[in-house]
C-alpha cells in the first residue's frame, strides 16, 4: 500500500518552467534586497522620524532612495540569468526555445540546431547590451 501520491502540479510544460523561474526570482530578489535594506545608513530614517514623519514617508523619502540603485542592479542582473536560465529549462521539458533546441537535436536536424544556437547567442549578446546599457543609466 502506497501512504503518499505524488501529483505534479503543473506537469512538464511552460507553466512549469514560468514558475519554476518566477519562483528563484523573487526569493533571490527579496533575500537581495533585504540584505540591501538592512545596509542603508539611519541617518535619513531618524531624521525623518524625528520630524514626526509617518511611516509611509519614512519608507518613501528615506530607504527606497537609498535602496533603488540596488533594485534596479539586482532586477537587470536576474534578467539576464533569467534569460539564460529560460533555454537550460526548456531542454528538460519547460517550454520555450529549449523545447524546439532539444526537438532538432532528437531528430537529427543540424541546420535547425545550429539556426537555434544562434538565436539562443544573439539573444544572449542583446540582453548583454540591453543591461550594460541599462545598468550606465540607471546605475
């Protein structure tokens, strides 16, 4: 007799993958941020506090100033891991490009295994761009 079945939730597919992906982002963009938060200088805060600031405005004029910087670097920097972790995913079953990279690779169809590749490369170089671009402007 079995005491536990196991039903996946989402089964292989897209969802899967989105979830997958949605789910390491936000934990490593918390834990980052949290780390970030805990790093701000009091200063600004007890200035506030001692104007008899609410606490919304506390958290509006004197941490999210100093703690948006390091939104915006950790949120580019996921991006780009989220676009490499995208393909690595849909090889074992999670959708997207992977998908079709692992259907050409099974059938034996080089011409579309190397056509994927590169997309899969030139995708890659332009979120490098976009976020070097990104991070001189922001950052």
């Amino acid at each position: 007799m079995q005491l536990f079945q196991v039903h996946p939730i989402f089964g292989p597919g897209i969802v899967a993958g989105i979830v997958a992906i949605m789910f390491r982002s936000i934990g490593f963009l918390g834990k980052l941020l949290g780390e970030a938060i805990e790093e701000i200088d009091p200063k600004p805060v007890e200035a506030l506090q001692a104007c008899g600031a609410s606490h919304f405005k506390v958290v509006l004029y004197a941490i999210v100033p100093q703690v948006l910087p390091t939104f915006f670097a950790v949120a580019i920097l996921r991006w780009d891991i989220n676009l490499r972790e995208s393909t690595v995913l849909g090889l074992v079953g999670a959708g997207g490009i992977g998908v079709i990279l692992q259907g050409a690779i099974d059938t034996f169809n080089w011409q579309e295994v190397s056509t994927v590749l590169l997309t899969i490369i030139a995708l890659v170089i332009a979120g490098e761009v976009i976020s070097s671009y990104l991070r001189r402007k922001i950052l």
